[in-house]
C-alpha cells in the first residue's frame, strides 16, 4: 500500500475557502485515474472536518492535524479522538515537526496521542526527525531512535496495521533543501532496523514508511520511489489540487 498524506495546515481558513478547494479538488480527481495501491487522505483544520467529510471525492480519505490523548474532559483548545471518529477521520497526524517544534511536543505525548489514535480504530501517523542543529552535531540517529521508541513504546505488534511513520528532517520543511535519495534510504533501512528489533521482521513490515520535507511532484523519483519510501507527506504542494493529484499519480 502507497500513501500520500496531504497535510493542509492552518490554511483555507474560512468555508468559502474550503469550498473552493474541495470543489477544484472534486473537478481534478475526475480526470485522474484511482486504484485502492495509493490512499489518499487529506487533512484539513480542525474546525472544517465535518465539511470536508461531506465533500471529499469519493475514494479519498479524511485525515486529522492532531489530536489529544484523552477522549473528553477539561482539556480547554484539544480535539478528542472520539470527535474526530465521529466525523469520519480514518488517519491522524502525531507528532508533526511544527508541533514538535512551535509547541514542544514530547516523544512521551506523541507516543501517548498515537495510541489514542489507534484504540480508536484510527491510523497514526507518526512523525519523526531531526533539526539542522541535531543534524551537524551528528545526533540524527540517536534523536530518532529515540522518538520512535518512546512513540511506539506501548504499541503492540498486532497494532501495527495501523502505524504509518513519516520521516520529515525538519531542516528540509518549507524550504528548497532537499536531501539525497541515498540520505533518506539510509534513514528507511534505521527506522527498519529499530522497528525489527522490537518487532520483528514480519510484524515490522506491516508499518508503511513515508518521507515529508518539501514534497513536489517533480522530486517524487528521488525522496520517494528511488528510496524505496511507501509515500509521502505533503504540506505546500497539496495546497493545489492539481499538484498534490500529479504527486498521487506519480505512485499509480
């Protein structure tokens, strides 16, 4: 199974906003063609999840931004794993790097919110990755085997249909920087490794690896098919309907 996870950010901030998308969206998935090897889930903000479940074009999936990991109670500003259920949202995003990052998110809180994703019967898409700083002090591997080991702590092996890691340097995220297909397959073969050895190899398989950093049509041979990567996740390029179903068609 491919995925493209098409994350929308704080963007299209008003329902006409939204409408225009979905409806230039709907209009461009007529033309393209669709097979069940490539899941597409769009992730909308929060307050429009219900709209874009109404819209969406059948076949393409409805995705969350986050969520916490309790289901209800005082929690003023968080968005319950129940709520998102309810409105149809089959994947949700853990631990993006702008979380992690603007709001410091912990390992800890990743792990405990993709748990809560998948008790729920939802997929988590956990988000993994270094800085620039992290980078060029040579600590890559140990941050992320730290964060995948904390996130999948108490994830069991019969869980992990439902597990989808994206690996997103965040030095490449909003920017023209790009690493090479040879850094991002090295990174695939580590993120393997760690889940195998916890795992197993049969179990391990079952979790799809994805890379996220500066997604374009025209670089999906070198971050992701040449790499060996089960897709991306795509934040300014899905923004344009056209764009973000080229990147799709790229994996058919």
């Amino acid at each position: 199974m491919k995925y493209v996870i098409a994350n929308l950010k704080m963007n299209f901030v008003t329902a006409r906003e939204c409408d225009q998308y979905l409806d230039a969206l709907n209009q461009e998935w007529q033309k393209h063609k669709h097979s069940d090897a490539v899941k597409l889930i769009v992730c909308p903000s929060p307050l429009y999840t219900e709209r874009f479940a109404s819209k969406l074009p059948d076949g393409v999936l409805l995705g969350g931004q986050n969520a916490f990991w309790e289901p209800r109670g005082s929690f003023t500003g968080e968005i319950s794993v129940l709520a998102l259920q309810d409105a149809g949202v089959s994947a949700v995003v853990c631990g993006h790097s702008e979380r992690r990052g603007y709001l410091s998110e912990t390992n800890e809180q990743v792990g405990r919110k993709a748990n809560a994703v998948i008790k729920n019967k939802m997929t988590a898409i956990v988000c993994i990755g270094e800085t620039v700083e992290e980078r060029d002090n040579e600590e890559m591997i140990l941050v992320i085997t730290e964060q995948i080991t904390q996130a999948m702590e108490n994830i069991a092996a019969e869980q992990l249909g439902n597990v989808v890691i994206a690996y997103e340097p965040r030095w490449a995220i909003g920017t023209d920087v790009t690493p090479s297909t040879q850094d991002i397959m090295q990174v695939r073969i580590m993120i393997q490794k760690i889940l195998i050895k916890k795992y197993g190899a049969e179990q391990a398989s079952k979790v799809a690896i994805l890379y996220g950093g500066s997604v374009k049509a025209s670089l999906m041979d070198e971050v992701c098919i040449s790499a060996d990567m089960a897709g991306v996740l795509v934040g300014r390029e899905s923004l344009d309907s056209k764009e973000l179903l080229k990147i799709v068609d790229k994996l058919l």
